[in-house]
C-alpha cells in the first residue's frame, strides 16, 4: 500500500547536494492555465456587482486530468487591487506542499498582475471529484471551478457518461465589502446568499425576502435509458443544500470526496460546503416530458432559498434552444435536514478486480495504533459585539503569522517551525507558531469538538482538512465517547471510509457558553510531509479565524518535497516564477538542502 504513498527517504537521500538549476521562466509551458480577473455581472436575480471570475466565467472552465499524472498549472492574479491564490480542494498533494495555495501556510499569495506555478501530482488511486478555489479572504465564492480526476483504468462502475453539478451561492455584496462588514466590532453583516447557483444559473425563491426569481436556469442534457454519473460539487461558502430530482428517486452514491464507496442508495443528496459526491441515476426509458427538475434548498443559515436546474431529455442544447424557467409549483417536498444522513452507512469499494479504486480499504489505522489524541474544540466569541472563532483558544486568520511556513523553511531552515514539545504542553498547538506539529509515522485521533458560543447558540460546520484525507469515524451531539463509538464499528460491518470534508451538526441549536455541544472524529495516518490547513470550510468562519495551521514532519522532511529536480529552482522565488519579473516583491533567498543540512543555514530556531 506504500505504493500510493511517496517514499521519503529515498527521495531525500538522492536529493542532497543537487543543484538548482531549472527555473520556470517565460519558456516553461505549463499544462493549464487560469488567468483571474474582476468582472462586473449580474448572477441570477442578484443585482449586477463586482465577482471574480476565472477565465471570464464563474463557475471557471473545468480541468481534467488522470490519475498517476503530475501537471503544472499556471495561475494569473489579473485583479488590480487583490492578492489570489489558488487551492486544489481535496488533492492532498503528496509531493508538492508548496503548491496547496494556502496564504501565510504554504506561499505568499500571488500579488497582483503576477502568476504562480501550481504543480499537481494525484497518486493512483484518487480518482475522483473535486474543485479548486482561492484560499483568500472570501475570494472562493466565485473564484473557482470543477477539478475532476479520471481513473486511469475503467471506473469500477459502469455508467454511459458523467455530468457535473456544481454548486455556488450569490451574495448580495462583492466579497471586499462582505469581509470588511463580518470583522467590524460590532459586526455588520446579517445577509446570507440570496440564491445558490447549479452550474452557474438558478431561480427559484430569494431569501432575504422569500420572492420569486425567475431566472434562466441550467439545462443538463441527458439520453432515456442510460446510466450517469453526477458529480455533486458543494463550492458554496455558506449555504447547506439539500437536493433531489423529479421522477428519478433512486440515487446511488458511489464516491465521497475522492474515495469510491460502495453502492449506498437514498432519495435525497444533501451537501455542504466543500463536500463532494458522486451519485448514479438510471434515466427514464419512456419520460413523460422533456424536462424534468432539480429542486434544491438551503439550510441551517438565514432564511431557505431555493433554486432549480433541469435534466433535458429532448434534443441536445444549443444557444438557441428556448430558456427554461423554475416551475410554478414546486414538483418536490424536501425534508429538514438530517444530520444522521449517510453517518455510518458509507463503506470503502472493495474489489481486487479494480485495485485502484479499492485503495481506500486498505490500511485502516485501527484504535492500538493510535499514537496520539488531539481535540480541536472551536468556541464562537463575540468581544464587544464582533465576532471571532478560536480553536483551542487560537484565533488563526492571514495576518497572524509574519512568514508563511514553507516560506521562512526555503529561507532559513524553518525558524518557524512549531515545537512538538511545547505543542504537548498546550492541547496539541504550540502556542509561539499558531501551528498543531505532527511527526511522520503518527497515527492521530482527532476530535473536532463544537461549543455552545457566547451567545449560548451552536451551528453547523463542514470541518475540511488539507493534505491526506482522514478515516471518518463518525459524530454526535454532546461529548466524543472513544469506547461507545468503537463498539459500534466493531459490531457493523466493514470500516469507515476516508473524507475530506465531514460536518460538525448543530443539533438542536442551543449550548450554553462553553460547553461541548457536538463532536466528530477522524483517524490520520502522518504520512503526508508539509503544512496543511484544517479548518471550517464555511468562508465567513475563515475570516473569522476558525482556521488551524498542522506541520507534519520535520524541515528534512518537508525540504526532501521541495528540494528536488523540477522543482529546486522554481522555489527561489526570486526568478520568473513569481510574477512575470525578474524580481518580485518578496524575494526569497533560498538555499539548498545540502547546505542546511551541514549546518551552513537554518539554526536559528525560535
Ligand atoms: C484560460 O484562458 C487562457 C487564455 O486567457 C487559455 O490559454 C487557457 O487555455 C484557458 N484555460 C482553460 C482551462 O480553458
Ligand atoms: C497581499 O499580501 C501581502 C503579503 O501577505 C500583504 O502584505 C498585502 O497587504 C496584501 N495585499 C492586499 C491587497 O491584500
Ligand atoms: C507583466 O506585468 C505587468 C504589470 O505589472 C503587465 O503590464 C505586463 O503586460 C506583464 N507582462 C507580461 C509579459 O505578461
Ligand atoms: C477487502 O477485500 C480483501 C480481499 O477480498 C479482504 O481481505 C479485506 O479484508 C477487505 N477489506 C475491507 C476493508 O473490507
Ligand atoms: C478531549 O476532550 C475530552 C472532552 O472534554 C476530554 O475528556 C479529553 O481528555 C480530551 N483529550 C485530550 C487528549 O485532550
Ligand atoms: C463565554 O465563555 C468564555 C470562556 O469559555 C468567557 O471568556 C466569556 O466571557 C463568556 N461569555 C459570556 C457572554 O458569558
Ligand atoms: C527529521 O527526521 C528524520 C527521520 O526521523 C531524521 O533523520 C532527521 O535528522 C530529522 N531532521 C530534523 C531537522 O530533525
């Protein structure tokens, strides 16, 4: 199973002493290419206002590649007045942390008119859905698109063809002025989206002032008889959506989050922000008529919005086939929100005939392997009226740490590099580098640990970690209990599956301040080097700081990723790669790994 997994030590041991040569500079040709800019449009019933939008569109264009492959793709910061990164949501970027496009974690964002190199290798065996999207401030609500990797081999499926589903929230403001509103003391933002967006267009019901839109909406063509694969992709950044489909009540869910599943059948796909599925539909052999809804509807913040899409058994769109309108009434009655939906069912695909897509059965840490435990308990403060998150009493936002991580290893060895022993005595989290330290060949327990906040409410949040993805041992409402929740997989059949994004519930909404309200909890194999983020994907609980900063191995142990052939020279920062100049902003002086092993650099530990 290593086989999936990059081989550290031969790596780093064939490294020592190569020199930096290969520099990315106006030769190189990189795979893909998104160039960033600020727009002004009108989406849906929205009135028209700044968005950025990425080659022109929003959603932006969607990039597919294969599994086993690694490729370069270019990202242009074409706004004036903002920074920009780009993350590759899901990916765990084995081999290539610099490439995670986390501000103040992995790189300086890309300043404007400047471009960054983004090297993606996916391993065999994560094939799957996924997106990419800034990581800045709340850039994400627009500024992303679909990333899907195709298997190499035959999916373990069968299915005719795959449609993607991507879904987006509309916000009455432009990003800049939401950001501004949610960290004024007191805090002045109470808006949440108007409307969420399938594949870009939607109608439906608005939500601040529960009217109708009738908007355009997306036209998803489909053939009768025939097996599809929808790829349901949660890029909104606030609103939790549930959704169904008229006349096809069997959905069949085959992938979470990169990672097959077996068969799991329900009527109703609900998704938060930064989740991913894929679900099978057999289309109708004889439909009735040539459009047939989707109805969706967001949950858990402000008031419910609703919106459509249409599958479209008739002839093919064109530009000039006629609109299509929402219904008058509406063809499906959804239910609440359930937060039990598909905890415990989803198992990992099994099958030696497709190895590939079975690699998430193997290797499951089982609780005797569990080095450590770590909890991560977030808490909602509201000092003098603004708002802001800890975890484990650290607010982490962009402006907190002077370097970003990888930056400061490049430049000096890593003078910000956290201490496991001063991170063993404050909960998990060093408190002099904001960051959770981790040493490779740890087996870690997570509990993600809600709180009622200060105003004794709780909510719900879709916790997404960066790097490896983590086995997802479940939730509840109240306090983790570890016995009770290993009996329970001990008596069920099969394991738990490996996630990237997984709720924390609100449950009944109410906890007084402080207390423990809601619990999830993940098992994580260390063997991905680099700084990967962990954090609540709900873009509004970013800015609020509900972030966490996790460096997993040490300077050696991240420097083997960075200090190799390809890639030696683009980490100079101080060539082309940074911007179309020869000398960029932030000029990072960067030295080898041969140098810094022999104690020539990188000891001024903190
Ligand atoms: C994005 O636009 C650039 C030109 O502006 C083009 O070269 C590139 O191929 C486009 N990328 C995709 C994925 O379509
Ligand atoms: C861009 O990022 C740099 C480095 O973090 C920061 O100093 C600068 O203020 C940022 N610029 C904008 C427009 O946010
Ligand atoms: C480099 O960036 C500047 C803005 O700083 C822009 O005017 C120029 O066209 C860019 N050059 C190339 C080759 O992209
Ligand atoms: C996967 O299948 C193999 C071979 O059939 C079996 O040995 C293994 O226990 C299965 N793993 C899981 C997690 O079901
Ligand atoms: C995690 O939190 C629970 C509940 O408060 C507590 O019982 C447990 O000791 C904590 N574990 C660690 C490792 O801090
Ligand atoms: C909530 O509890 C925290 C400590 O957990 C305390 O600092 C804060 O003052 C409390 N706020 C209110 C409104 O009681
Ligand atoms: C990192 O860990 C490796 C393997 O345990 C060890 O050989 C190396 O010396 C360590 N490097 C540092 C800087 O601690």
């Amino acid at each position: 199973m290593r086989f999936f997994l990059p081989f550290i030590p031969v790596l780093a041991a064939g490294l020592i002493g190569v020199a930096a040569t290969t520099t990315h500079g106006a030769d190189f040709i990189p795979d893909a290419v998104l160039r960033v800019t600020e727009e002004t449009r009108k989406q849906s019933c929205v009135p028209e206002k700044d968005i950025l939008v990425v080659n022109g569109t929003s959603p932006g264009p969607a990039l597919r590649f294969t599994e086993g492959q690694t490729v370069w793709i270019r990202v242009y910061n074409d706004i004036a007045t903002q920074n920009l990164t780009m993350h590759w949501h899901g990916l765990t970027m084995a081999t290539a942390p610099f490439s995670d496009g986390t501000p103040q974690a992995a790189q300086w964002p890309i300043p404007p008119f400047h471009f960054f190199d983004y090297e993606l290798y996916v391993p065999i065996g994560f094939a799957g859905t996924y997106f990419y999207h800034s990581h800045v401030g709340l850039q994400a609500i627009s500024a992303t698109g679909p990333l899907i990797i195709e298997d190499k081999d035959k999916p373990p499926y069968h299915y005719d063809d795959d449609l993607i589903v991507f879904l987006q929230d509309v916000f009455p403001d432009t990003d800049e002025f939401i950001e501004h509103a949610l960290l004024a003391v007191p805090m002045e933002y109470e808006r949440a989206q108007e409307m969420v967006l399938i594949n870009g267009k939607g109608g439906g019901i608005v939500s601040s002032d529960g009217s109708r839109c009738n908007d355009e909406l997306s036209v998803i063509d489909v053939e009768p008889g025939k097996t599809y694969r929808l790829r349901l992709i949660g890029g909104t950044g606030l609103s939790f959506d549930i959704l169904a489909i008229e006349g096809h009540e069997t959905l069949q869910v085959i992938e979470a989050e990169g990672a097959y599943t077996d068969k799991f059948a329900t009527h109703v796909m609900q998704v938060s922000p930064g989740q991913r599925f894929s679900f099978l539909i057999d289309t109708l052999k004889k439909p009735a008529k040539q459009y047939y809804y989707i109805q969706l509807e967001s949950r858990e913040f402000g008031p419910p919005t609703r919106s459509f899409a249409v599958l479209n058994y008739g002839p093919p769109s064109t530009d000039k086939t006629p609109k299509v309108y929402p219904p008058a009434t509406d063809p499906i009655t959804l239910p609440p929100t359930d937060p039990y939906w598909l905890e415990y069912s989803l198992r990992p695909y099994n099958n030696t005939k497709h190895p590939a897509a079975s690699h998430n059965a193997l290797d499951f840490p089982t609780a005797e392997e569990v080095t450590r435990r770590v909890n991560i308990t977030s808490h909602l403060d509201i000092p003098g009226g603004g708002l802001l998150y800890t975890i484990n009493g650290q607010t982490w936002n962009e402006g907190l740490v002077h370097e970003p991580y990888l930056v400061s290893l490049y430049k000096d060895g890593g003078s910000n590099w956290p201490s496991m022993e001063r991170a063993l005595q404050h909960d998990g989290l060093d408190p002099v580098t904001y960051a959770f330290p981790a040493d490779i060949g740890e087996v870690i327990e997570i509990v993600v640990q809600g709180t009622g906040s200060a105003g004794g409410g709780t909510e719900t949040h879709p916790w997404h970690a960066h790097g490896a993805h983590y086995w997802d041992l479940g939730s509840g409402e109240g306090v983790y209990n570890r016995e009770e929740n290993e009996a329970r997989w001990r008596s069920s059949i099969g394991h738990p599956i490996r996630r990237d994004t997984t709720n924390l519930y609100m449950y009944g909404g109410k906890s007084p301040n402080g207390t423990l309200s809601a619990w999830r909890a993940w098992r994580l194999r260390i063997d991905h080097p680099g700084v990967w983020m962990i954090h609540c994907h709900l873009l509004p609980h970013m800015v609020w700081g509900m972030n966490s900063a996790w460096v997993m191995g040490n300077q050696t142990e991240v420097l083997s990723l960075i200090d190799r052939p390809g890639v030696e020279g683009y980490l100079t920062f101080g060539g082309s790669v940074v911007g179309n100049e020869t000398h960029p902003p932030e000029v990072v002086e960067y030295f080898p790994l041969s140098d810094w092993e022999d104690g020539t650099v990188g000891n001024e530990q903190p």
